[in-house]
C-alpha cells in the first residue's frame, strides 16, 4: 500500500467504521460552519462554493463536537509512513449544483482555466503581487480529504493527475536548489510550476476520485488536484458535496516539504 501511494501519489481507503463515527461528530459542526456569520467570505463562485477554510471547530488531535481523536484506517497509514502532524482547523468544502461560476475578482483567463482544467492546483502555493506570482507559502506535509455528505459520483468530485507528485516534486526540488538559502523563501516558481503543469496534463492519468462518508482518501504534497464540475444530473444530500480536509504543515517548513519523497 506504502509503495503504492508513493508510486502514484494518492490512495482512497474503504469505508471504516471508526471514521464514520467521527463524521456524525463533524457534519453538525460542518454545517454549523457554513452558516456562521464569521465565515462569510468564505461562500464564493456566485454562491456555488463554500471555501471554508480553517472552518472546522476541531482541536489538535482533530476532536470535533464531542468525537474522539481523528482514527482509523487513514490515520494508521499516515502516522506509521507519512508521520504524525497536530491537525489545523480543517477545512469544510462544500460544492454545490451550478459549480463552478467565477470566484469574486477571478477574471475570464482564470474562469476558463478553473472551467477547463478542474481550477488544478498544489496546494500551498500562493499568488501574490499584481502580476499573481507563486511562491510556496504553505509547505503542508499531506492532503487528507474525509467526506461529509452523500453524493453520486458526478457531483463535483476531487480531480487528481496521477503520478504528477514526480515531475513537480523534482522541478520544485530543482528550482530551489539552483538558488541560495536566503532567496527561498520569497522564490517566484510561476514559470516552473506552470511549465511542468502543461507537462502534466499531457502525460498523466486524470482521475475522478468520488468517495463517501466513512471512506477517505489522502494525496501526496505536490499531487496536481482540483475539482471537476457539478454534472448536469448530478445530485447530492441537501448539505451539498461536503469534504472535510486536512493539511497540516510540516514543523520543518520549506527544506522538508521539498524532499522528493
């Protein structure tokens, strides 16, 4: 299974009962979330997305509403072959039908893209300045991703490029260290990143990964992913198609997220 994820960048496991008790924990807080007045910047795209993120009132060991500790399948895989990270506030994404729509200042080259191309992205790498350069501002050690909500399989489903974490990984790798120390952590990668990002969608699998409550899946930290759009029969539990995602950072920072491993 290790050999696996590290192959291909990804894995989904089964339905577990242990997380399905943490979900029934989560879903009440999750909605409670959506509708908080604090967390309304958070609904965008015309009404389609609710970006939440840090929305989940959950604690280090990712307690929520009176749940025992996050446990289970996923979590056993990640502290014995990823290592163990204290757990953020997790994000509550929710997509609903008619996604996706323009985010609040996303202009038409940007629509196009999060249309055409699933809005694919890795996470932590963050536009800045007029010109939106990216810079790695966010050097998350994982991506676990735990449903909320029912929904089919053509309801919005978290996209991934498989195998991507390889060339993306060794162009990070790469770019870095073709400069000193003191320029990482403000180093513009807009140009690499995109270039390997064409690369990708040339060469690697894209895969569709719907999953339901009880199930999870995890995806390496340079794994291209994104969101597919709402299908026009597409249907789902009145909450929307509602995901749970941890990120958490590596105490390490930069140098450790950029090892190819």
């Amino acid at each position: 299974m290790v050999e696996g994820f590290r192959q291909k960048g990804w894995i989904r496991f089964p339905f577990d009962p242990v997380l399905a008790e943490w979900v029934a924990h989560a879903l009440p807080a999750a909605r409670a979330a959506i509708d908080d007045p604090r967390h309304s910047k958070w609904h965008d795209c015309e009404g389609t997305w609710f970006i939440g993120v840090d929305a989940l009132d959950n604690d280090s060991d990712g307690r929520v509403n009176g749940s025992p500790p996050l446990a289970g399948q996923a979590m056993h895989f990640i502290h014995h072959h990823l290592g163990a990270q204290a757990l953020h506030k997790g994000q509550v994404s929710v997509i609903y039908p008619g996604y996706p729509r323009p985010r609040r200042g996303e202009g038409d080259a940007a629509f196009r893209y999060r249309a055409r191309r699933d809005a694919a992205h890795v996470d932590g790498l963050k536009l800045s300045g007029p010109e939106r350069r990216r810079r790695v501002e966010e050097p998350h050690a994982w991506i676990l991703g735990i449903p909320l909500t029912d929904a089919t399989p053509d309801a919005a489903p978290l996209v991934l490029w498989e195998g991507s974490h390889h060339p993306l990984g060794s162009a990070f790798a790469d770019t870095f260290a073709a400069h000193p120390l003191e320029a990482h952590a403000t180093l513009d990668i807009t140009d690499i990143y995109q270039a390997t990002r064409r690369d990708v969608f040339e060469n690697c699998p894209r895969i569709e990964l719907p999953a339901r409550p009880g199930e999870a899946y995890l995806l390496h930290r340079h794994l291209l992913h994104g969101v597919a759009p709402w299908a026009e029969n597409a249907t789902a539990d009145r909450d929307g198609r509602m995901i749970a995602y941890f990120r958490p950072e590596f105490p390490e920072g930069l140098a450790r997220w950029l090892q190819n491993d």
